[in-house]
C-alpha cells in the first residue's frame, strides 16, 4: 500500500464524497460551524480541483449560530440521479435527522432542505436500486448505544422513511462504523465503510452481498485502506467514496492529515482530501492502487478584490455577509456583533508556509488578523487604541507576545513556515507561527509560537487553521487582504514583501 504525498484538495477539507457527469468529477467535504456550508469542487482529472460553489450558501439551508467550535455540517454524500445533483448531509447542532438538498447544477443554486425524520445518526450515503427504490444508509446506533451501519427505503421527495431501519454490516471490529457508501458492481452491492475513529486507527472496510440490504460478506484482505503503523507523513486514512471513470476504471477520494513535527506528531491543516486509483482483482474485490496527487507541488495567491467574496470565505457560526460589506469607494467593512464573541471571516489555511496581510482602519473598532483552529486556539493580531498587539490563546491561557504602538492605519501579517529553532526535548513542533506588523521598514515580528498549540491534537474536534479578519468591537475598515502559500520552505525572514 503506497500513499500519496500530497492532498488533492488540501487543508481543512474532510469526509469528501465525490460522483461524476459525464467527463467531471463532483467533490463535496464537510464544513462543520463554518458558513456557507459544503464546499463544491470540479475536476477533470481527480488530481487538480476547483472551487464552483457552496452548497448550503444561504440562511434558509443552514443554521449554524451557536454551533460551536466542530458543530454543524458532518459528512455529506453527492450523488447524481435521474438528471439531479442530490447531497445528503445532518446539521449536528441545530435539528435532529438527514439534510437532503438538490440541483440541476452542482454550481446552484440548491434546494432549500427536505428534512427526513429518523433515527439520531450521521454520515448518510444515498443509493439507488435497479428498479429506483432510494436507499439511504447510515452510520446509527443499536439499543445499547452501540455505533451501527443502519439502512432504510426513502422517499426523497416527501422526506420519509419507508420502513424502519435494519442493521447492516457494521465493519471488522473497528470502532465507530461511519461513512457508509454503496455501489453496484457487476452482480454484487459493495458496502465501503470506515471505520477505528478518525484518529490514528482509521481505516476503510469494504463488503459485499447480493443486494443492497445484504447479507455482506466482508473482503478477505480487509482493510482497503489504512496508514495506521506506517512510517508515512499522511496518517488517519479514512472516509473514502468510490466513483467511476468513463473507460470503466475506478478510483477514490479519502481524508488524511499531514502529521508532522516529534513525538506524538500533529497535523495543523486539518483532514484533507486524497485520492489513489483502485483495481478491481480476479475476485472482483477493490484493491487501493497507485496514489493520485497533484501535478507539482501547491501554491496559491488569493486576495479580497472585492465587491464579491472569493467562494473559498466563511464565517464562524455565521454568514460572512451578516458582519463583512463591500465599502463605499472600495474595501470592506467588518462589524463587530453586539453582545456576542469576536467575529471571524476567513478562508482555509491550505499550505504548511503561509502568509496571510492584511491593510485595516481600526479608528472605528478593534480587531485585526487571526490565524485559528477555533476561538480558544488562536494567534490573533489585535489592533487598536494606538497598539497593536499580538496574543496567543491556547484554552483558558490568554498570553501577549508582543505589542508595538501603531496609529489606525495598519498593516498586519502572519507567517508560518518550518521551524527556526530546536522545539522540545521531544522533538520541534509541526511549524512555526510569526505574528508581527509592516511598514516601510519591513516587517517587524512581534511573536512566535510553537505550531503544535494550533494543531487538531491540542485543540480537539474535526477542523483545521483558519485565516482571516476578526473584530471585537466596533467596525474596521479592511482597505486589502492577501493570502500566500505554498508547500515549499518558506524564504527567509525579510526576503520579499
């Protein structure tokens, strides 16, 4: 089992799902607190993505206030049918049962949601049968408590479940039997499953029966996919989906993270989407062949021109739209919210060296730049009231590295890269974090921290770095935002803008 060095889509980009028209390929992931919601990307290739749209890109689809840092949006499943785009997804933190939305293009708009009452659950795959019965499958729990893959017919227009649930094969032993997908291959129903957590143990299980319903067999050769025990940079291989090419030939899309840095090792961009093609052997069981990766290794520039924002921003249990408006003359204006946490809009940090600027009017507020996994694991920028400061939060400790009296014009930029020093007894950290200001001198770094306190394992949930504005009192004026990143080290300190 060989794996891929580098994601396809990279940075927080977990639980992909993917399905193809024609000679496209369609790719959804989760989206947790962040809005909108569902991230739609297009390829021709499976090995270079691009960003078409949202899925869930207006308030009538998504709730996602007082979601919570890894609330929200779990696993989607996209399936095209009888001419239609269809994602199944759960709302974790707002109601209860299965999220169904459609389209006639993946792009949008989509349907405002058909919410199907059943059984408390996640991860819904959505399959149909020879004669057109829909099947919806997904991972549920046994009277015990106990994690199950559970199944029942659906009517997806009106919503309902058909029947009750049946248990289905629920996997090898592994912990939380999730991510359910079925397909129909020649004379079989395959059920592909992970299974182990998504942590370390994650891997990808695969059986068959004659049906949909089963009764499956499990693969002699299980697991399809794992890195776990690997002497491999990606690690946590899991959630996978199947899909098709045009000549016939299979491949698939997975998570996996970039573990980096000692001893326990941590990945700070989140699960991120990979791919590696299949081979169908004699037996006719799914084998994981060559990787599938990008042509050269990633690099981006993105910045906010405005009057409409780039489709890779969010917002924070928010639409960005509720807090973040094109200015008279140009920019944009961030706005506080009354009573509330600080706002955060941004995008995915989507690079292991980054830098991210940003040109701000604080005379109206205070805020500033953030780089964070959620609102208690930051490294924040904080300008106003003649400073500007940069502070640290890792959980309840709420630290300042370093502050510099500013005026309201300024100009902020965080950095990460490889780490300049010898990190820890135990090894360094993952990357290294630099905060600090720009002028016509330069850039002046304020502080650094150790990568490893914005990382997944330290802050816990499902997502990864963030990047972007926030503003905790007030209204900023945003006049220019840039982000730069790339997979290559990071020139040194000083070199360039």
């Amino acid at each position: 089992m060989r794996l891929p060095e580098r994601p396809v889509v990279p940075g927080f980009h977990p639980d992909p799902s993917v399905c193809r028209v024609g000679s496209s390929y369609y790719l959804v992931c989760s989206s947790f607190e962040y809005a909108p919601g569902v991230p739609v990307f297009r390829s021709q290739d499976l090995r270079t993505w691009r960003q078409i749209g949202n899925v869930l890109d207006r308030p009538s689809q998504l709730a996602v206030n007082g979601a919570g840092p890894s609330g929200g949006v779990f696993a989607p499943t996209l399936r095209h049918h009888d001419g239609r785009f269809w994602m199944i997804t759960t709302n974790h933190t707002h109601r209860a049962g299965l999220l169904l939305v459609t389209a006639e293009d993946p792009a949008g708009p989509w349907s405002d949601p058909v919410w199907i009452d059943a059984p408390p659950g996640v991860d819904p795959d959505l399959a149909w049968d020879q004669d057109g019965t829909c099947l919806v499958t997904w991972s549920g729990a046994d009277a015990s408590g106990r994690s199950v893959v559970v199944q029942a017919e659906l009517d997806p227009v009106a919503g309902k479940l058909l029947e009750e649930p049946r248990q289905l094969w629920s996997g090898t032993g592994g912990k939380y039997p999730e991510a359910p997908h079925l397909y129909r291959i020649g004379e079989h129903w395959y059920l592909l499953i992970a299974e182990g957590g998504t942590e370390r143990g994650h891997t990808v299980t695969i059986a068959r029966g004659p049906s949909p319903a089963g009764p499956f067999e499990p693969c002699p050769d299980n697991p399809l996919l794992t890195a776990r025990s690997l002497a491999t940079t990606v690690q946590n291989t899991g959630h996978a989906d199947l899909v098709q090419r045009p000549d016939g030939s299979w491949a698939m899309v997975y998570l996996g993270v970039r573990a980096l840095g000692g001893t326990p090792h941590w990945h700070v961009l989140g699960r991120e989407t990979y791919a590696g093609e299949v081979v169908l052997d004699d037996d006719g069981w799914p084998r994981l062949g060559d990787p599938i990766e990008p042509d050269a290794p990633a690099a981006l520039t993105e910045e906010l021109t405005g009057p409409a924002l780039p489709l890779s921003w969010v917002a924070a249990e928010r639409f960005p739209a509720e807090v973040l408006r094109p200015a008279e003359g140009g920019g944009w204006r961030l706005t506080s919210a009354a009573g509330a946490d600080p706002v955060f809009v941004g995008r995915r940090q989507q690079h292991l060296t980054m830098r991210a600027r940003t040109t701000l009017d604080v005379s109206g507020g205070t805020g500033g730049l953030e780089l964070r996994v959620d609102a208690r694991h930051a490294v924040t920028l904080e300008a106003g009231h003649g400073a500007v400061r940069a502070v640290a939060t890792i959980g309840e400790v709420r630290a300042v590295l370093g502050e510099r009296e500013a005026g309201p014009d300024v100009t902020l930029e965080l950095r990460t890269g490889p780490p300049s020093g010898p990190g820890l007894s135990h090894g360094p950290g993952p990357d290294e974090i630099v905060a600090g200001v720009v002028d016509g001198a330069g850039f002046h770094a304020l502080g650094r921290l150790d990568g490893r306190y914005l990382s997944t394992e330290t802050a816990g949930g499902f997502t990864g770095r963030m990047i972007g504005l926030t503003c905790s009192r007030g209204q900023l004026a945003v006049a220019a935002f840039s982000y730069r990143g790339s997979d290559e080290p990071a020139p040194p300190e000083g070199a360039g803008a």
